[in-house]
C-alpha cells in the first residue's frame, strides 16, 4: 500500500538540540497525544492540539540551553516524567507540570547525552560517562574520544546493565560497571543510539546507530560479541543521521523506522519478509530534523510523524487527507471552520505587527540613548565541516535559525569550490592577491529568501594548511555578521580507520627528543583530522589512516619522547617531516628525525594512482568529444554512422559532463600527487 502524510506545521519554539522532542504516551490506542519539547531558551514546553489550535499545557521560564529531553517513570508502566539536560543539571517534571527533582551532576563538562531507565540514570559529557542509581554515583569512565549519545540495553528484559556509548571514533564501546566489555567498529562516527523497535526487538539486545555519514544499521549487543544484523548504506549521498523511532505509521501491524536527517529529510522504512528495511516514504523539510516521533497529535484517530527542526519548528506529517468527502452539511461546518481560522490567523498576524512596531521604536530608542550599549541581535549558527570519503573533499553545512542573506567564504590556503546540486545560491568569485594578504579564495554565496541552509564542498591540496572561514549575514536588521573558521590541515585528506593494510612496502619516520606525550599528540592533532584534541588515557596511542583521495594509508604511534610515523607514500612522510620540524621548532624542542625508505613503495603508490589518472584521462578526452559528436549527428540525422563507442558516449553525455563537472581540477590533483610521490623521494 502507498504512504501518504500531509504536512501540518503545530507551533514554533526555539533552537532546538537533537532529541530533545517526545510524545507523552497516550490514554487510549490512538488517541491524541501531548509534545512536549525544550529549546535552547531553556523553556521545556507542553502543548496538545485542540481544534486545530496549539494548546499549552504548561510552560517553563527560561534557563539554560536543553541539550535532551528524556521520557522516565517506574519499569513496566507508562514513561510519563519528563526529565531535562541543561548544563550539568537535572531537572525533573510531571506531565502537568510540576517540578519534582533538581539533581546537579557537578560535571565539569556541559551533559551532551542522557538515558533514563526506572531509577538509573545514565549521562555523558563530551568525554565522561557516569551512572547514577537513585542519584548516587555508581560507575564513571572516562573515553579516548567524544561521546555522541548513549543508551542502556533494556534492563527489565535482561538480567544486566548494559549501557553503550557512541563515540566520535567510530566505536560503540559496550560497557560493564565502569570497564569496557567489548568495542564495536562502525562504518562512519555514530551520531545516535537506539532500541530496536523502541524495546530491543525480539531478544531485548538488538541495537540501532546512525552515522554523521548517513549510514544506518542494526546490532544485536550479546554479552560475549556483537552480531551485525543489517546496514543500510548511504547510496543517494542524504545528510547524517540525527534521530530514529520506531512506529507502525504504515498500519500493517509491524512497527516501521523512522529516520530524521541532518538535511531535512524524513524516511520510512518498513520491513520484508527477511526482517531487511525497505524505503517506503521520504520527505525533505528545509531544515535540519533534531527529534522525531511516531504517534498522534492533530486528530484523534490519524496516525502521524511528529518531528523537531532546528529552527523549533513542530511539525506532523498526519494520515488525515487534506481533501474530506462529505456532504452538504459537513460542506458547510468545514466551510465555517476554515472562515474562523482565517480570521484567527488575520488577528495573530495584526497582533505580531503591532509588536514588530513596538519593538523597532524600542530598539531605536535604546540605541539612540548615550548611555545605550551595543545592542547588536544575536543568533544561532548549527555548522558541519566534515571530510566525504567517496569524492575526497570537505561538506560544510551552515544552518541559521533565520533566512541567511549571505555567505562570505575566505580561505589563507588554495582549495577548489565544488558545485552541490542542493545548492540553489548565486556565487560570486572576487580576485584575490595571495602574495600581499594571504588570500587565495574570497567568494561570496548569495541565498534565495527563505534559505536558512547552505551547503558547500571544498577539496584541499594536502600539504598546504591554514584557515578557511565563513563570514554568515542573516535576513535581520540592524544587518549583524557571525564568523566561523575552520581548519584546513596539512593531511586533510587523511581519515580515520580501524584497520590497515601490514603487507604493503611502508616509509617510516621516527622522531625522539625532549617532549612529552601531550606534546606529541598536539603535533598529530594539529596534522591530521578526527583525533581528539585530549590526549588518551595510557602512555602510548595508535591511530591508523586512510587517505580518502590515493587510498594510501598511515599507521601513526607515539608516547613520551617517540613518534613512529608508516605510511606507503613516501610525500605523507615529507608532510610530516616538514610539519612536525616546524612545530618543535616553534616550541624550541630539539627533534632528532631519522628515516627508513622503502623504494618499492614509490612503484606502489603510483601502480594506486594508474588506474585514477587512467579513468580521468578517458572521461576528459570523452567529455571533449561530446560538442564534435552532437555536431555530427545533427549534421547526418541519426548516429548510426558511430561505431559503438562514439554512439555510447553520446547517449551518457548528460552523465559524462555531469561527472567532470564535480571533479575540476581532479586531472591535475593526479598528476600532482604522482610527480610528488617522486618528489618526496629526492626531497627526503
């Protein structure tokens, strides 16, 4: 059967973090169901829908951001406590209202992630976990990398506490009191946790995760091992995953999943007869889905996805047709009932007139006063700047709260600016002179009105570091500009990985001196992406590397006065050679550097480069054959003519000039990055 949601947009709070949007749990089986939400504001809000009409049911006053909202009650009855995250504070709520607890954590980090489970509380900061039973501190450990979210296998289900974390590494670590029991490798940083069917499917250990990639998967969490169920790979290049539910919308009896994206899309996926998800719906809203909900709001007896955008926007995509049958009666009570709500709206809208006009009189009165300070607006950047694998370049996503007017993108380093085809700006390039002031790129993106999303791709030249930055002006007056800078870093194109290749010929580059272990690892933090900027617990670390555009690979370890640094290309050693000299030179630390080169790998990195250098060759001779091959067959008529190859090349046309569209300069990157293979060989 075919799936179709009507959207119905309910009322509109403030900035909103991920997940921190529910639905009370209902009376009766389809019955309309309470929000409640909280903001960066600090305001937690619940409202119901009466009517038509958003109804408040109790509003909180303003107080620290909320990063999560949680639902909690006693095992095995309705979760019908809301409990709030703001700062290292707990706060507790009933549903009409009522505050019953305030629990401080005295956390020296901002709560990021929070479970609730009967009276175990479950918390992370950007890097400590701690559980709490009854708020008393039972167990604490500290992670090697950023904590995203975090969740607790169903204890009322299996006889132990199993709480998991998702970590920025691309790890779920399984926890056991305060120890790790096991770790789980995932294809990209999982950004969001989840039960299976919303109680650990069929054996309570199943688990899902979604990744800041796009890719999503299921888990069975078995005390001895993992066992990977599924995995649904990000084909059609969507955002990254910010929340999933699961919720029967279909109405087949089998509860579907629910997926809300970084981008804006919703998803649907129902299950075959293999238990694998099958997409059945999607839906693009125009800003980022931090919470979403399956249930019911608007109307008794319509099933809905209830989301929360970044800009706190509640929004149902509801089961109720738009277009009703009925009679003339019915005609008449629906024709009444539109003529109300229009004039309800008229008088809102009158209303928030009035209030701009009194609030602009203000301003300019209080700006006009001499005692009067800067009273420039403020408002919320959400912004990604993430490294792709499958085309080697950066995302950058800027989000506003408001309609963004424009976007200025300066950057200190060459890097080339590639088209997204989401991306509906006008971009303007401005000449720059990079031997006076540093600059190489200055562009200016120019948004359509009621743009509050921009995405960018940048590809950098490793070895080439420095700053990009982005100047954001949104649509508000007095016109007020946030900046933005990101790091562009000497082996920007490296990412993490788990495993490495150990057979291919490897360069080593071996450095000692007087340093410390928190001084090496700020070195490698300050060359490669995705490490933490902490060092990790032990004294000696290993981190492994792929670089996204050669396929080449890095193995990195290091403790107190060593550095050992493998790579199969020889230029990633230079890179490292000159960085790491250069950063202990400015510390005035006395690095002794000594090297063992691997001549086969020279051959071997260009045998990996061939196969690329061969395919851009072809596709730029296909694409500069296009215009003579179109000339031809209209010239002749048909193209019958054309060997086979030729009438080929003229039917992906489209395909050909699209694909060397997004890859400019991807030719001479090649050609680079061979003749610096050799390079690096004289170089060292």
């Amino acid at each position: 059967m075919d799936l179709n949601l009507n959207r119905a947009d309910y009322l509109q709070v403030g900035v909103t973090s991920q997940k921190t949007m529910k639905l009370l749990p209902a009376s009766r089986r389809r019955a309309t169901q309470k929000v409640v939400v909280g903001d960066h504001d600090g305001v937690v809000m619940c409202f119901g829908m009466k009517k038509g009409e958003a109804v408040t049911v109790f509003k909180t006053l303003p107080g620290q951001k909320i990063a999560r909202l949680e639902l909690g009650g006693v095992l095995n009855t309705p979760q019908e406590k809301v409990f709030v995250a703001a700062g290292s504070e707990i706060r507790g709520f009933t549903k009409r209202g009522k505050q019953f607890l305030s629990f401080e954590t005295n956390l020296t980090e901002s709560i990021k992630a929070m479970h609730i489970s009967g009276s175990d509380l479950f918390l992370s900061a950007s890097y400590i976990y701690n559980h709490y039973c009854d708020c008393k501190d039972q167990h604490y450990y500290l992670s090697g990398d950023k904590i995203n979210d975090i969740i607790c296998l169903p204890v009322e289900r299996l006889p132990r506490i199993t709480p998991v974390l998702a970590c920025q590494d691309r790890v779920l670590r399984v926890l056991q009191g305060s120890d790790v029991m096991y770790e789980i490798e995932v294809p990209g940083p999982p950004t969001v946790l989840a039960l299976h069917n919303g109680n650990g499917g069929d054996s309570g250990e199943d688990l899902m995760f979604g990744t800041s990639d796009g890719k999503l998967g299921l888990i069975q969490i078995t005390t001895s091992k993992p066992i990977h169920k599924w995995e649904i790979r990000n084909e059609k290049k969507r955002g990254g995953i910010l929340c999933v539910d699961n919720f029967d919308i279909v109405g087949d009896g089998v509860k579907d999943l629910l997926v809300g994206r970084d981008d804006g899309m919703v998803e649907v996926y129902s299950f075959d007869n293999a238990n694998e998800p099958v997409l059945r719906f999607d839906q693009a809203l125009s800003e980022s889905v931090t919470s979403i909900q399956g249930g019911c709001v608007g109307k008794d007896g319509y099933d809905e996805i209830v989301v929360s955008t970044y800009s706190g926007w509640v929004t149902g995509l509801t089961t109720e047709p738009i277009h009703k049958e009925s009679g003339p009666g019915e005609e008449l009570k629906i024709n009444q009932e539109m003529q109300n709500k229009i004039s309800s709206l008229r008088s809102e809208l009158e209303h928030l007139q009035l209030k701009v006009l009194q609030e602009r009189e203000k301003y300019q009165q209080s700006s006009q006063s001499s005692k009067a300070k800067s009273a420039v607006p403020s408002f919320s950047i959400n912004d990604k700047f993430t490294l792709n694998k499958d085309d080697a370049s950066y995302s950058l996503t800027l989000e506003v709260q408001t309609a963004i007017d424009n976007v200025l993108i300066q950057s200190d380093v060459p890097i080339d600016l590639l088209d997204v085809d989401k991306n509906s700006a006008v971009v303007s390039f401005s000449s720059c002179d990079s031997e006076s002031n540093d600059n190489f790129l200055l562009a200016t993106y120019r948004c359509q009105a009621n743009t509050t999303r921009l995405e960018l791709k940048i590809r950098s030249i490793e070895g080439q570091y420095g700053t990009l930055q982005a100047y954001v002006t949104p649509r508000i007056q007095p016109k007020t500009c946030q900046v933005r800078q990101y790091l562009i870093k000497p082996l920007s194109l490296h990412q993490r990985t788990h495993v490495i290749d150990h057979d291919r010929p490897m360069n080593t580059l071996t450095l000692t001196g007087q340093f410390s272990f928190a001084e090496v690892h700020s070195w490698v933090v300050f060359c490669l992406p995705e490490v933490p900027e902490k060092p990790p617990a032990g004294e000696c670390v290993t981190f492994y590397f792929q670089n996204t555009f050669l396929d080449t690979q890095l193995e990195s370890t290091y403790k107190k006065g060593e550095g050992i640094f493998k790579s199969d290309n020889i230029s990633t050693i230079s890179i490292l050679k000159d960085v790491l000299s250069k950063e202990a030179t400015k510390r005035k630390i006395n690095l002794n550097i000594s090297y063992e080169i691997n001549e086969v790998s020279v051959k071997h990195t260009l045998k990996l480069i061939h196969p690329k250098l061969e395919y851009q060759l072809l596709l730029a001779k296909k694409v500069q054959l296009i215009d003579a091959l179109k000339e031809l067959q209209v010239h002749e008529g048909n193209t019958n003519f054309l060997i086979p190859e030729y009438r080929c090349i003229l039917e992906e046309a489209d395909h050909l000039q699209e694909e060397y569209k997004k890859q400019p300069a991807h030719l001479e990157r090649l050609y680079g990055a061979a003749s610096h293979s050799s390079w690096g060989l004289c170089h060292i």
